[in-house]
C-alpha cells in the first residue's frame, strides 16, 4: 500500500486520485493514518454501502459466532 502526506495529496490530489484506481493510498499527518484513498473505479454502489455499513459488519459477526450447518445436511433437505 503506497503511503504519502497530506502535503504531498494536496500538491497533486489529481495524480492520486488516478493512482488511487490502482491500489490504495494511505493518507498520513503528522506520521499518523488520517484517510485511506480508495479507487471506485470498479466498484458497485451497493458493494461499497455494505462495505462501509456498521450494521452489515454487526450482523455478519453476529451469525459467525451461531453454529453452522454442514454441506450434506443442506444437500439432503435440497433433495427431499
């Protein structure tokens, strides 16, 4: 992950944003993360609100800590 000041994004903000498309850019001040620089390029709309959403990651952590249910039991009931 490429790494730069909030200085040197100011002085040509368009040149990483471009960059951006290709791998993220972590933004710092001071030495300290402030802002990740992240290319939409490819992305869809909705992938990107489920990436960002609190509530999206509550619920997967949620279900990861209930018991899961193995493959053959899914396939049988299918066949059923």
């Amino acid at each position: 992950m490429k790494q730069l000041t909030l200085e040197q994004l100011s002085e040509q903000v368009q040149d990483y944003i471009r960059s951006a498309q290709g791998e993220q850019i972590l933004i710092t001040d001071n030495g300290k993360p402030i802002a990740l620089l992240l290319g939409l390029e490819n992305s869809e709309p909705e992938q990107l609100n489920l990436q960002l959403s609190a509530q999206f990651w509550q619920m997967i952590s949620d279900r990861r800590k209930r018991p899961t249910v193995p493959l053959s039991l899914v396939e049988a009931q299918l066949i059923d």
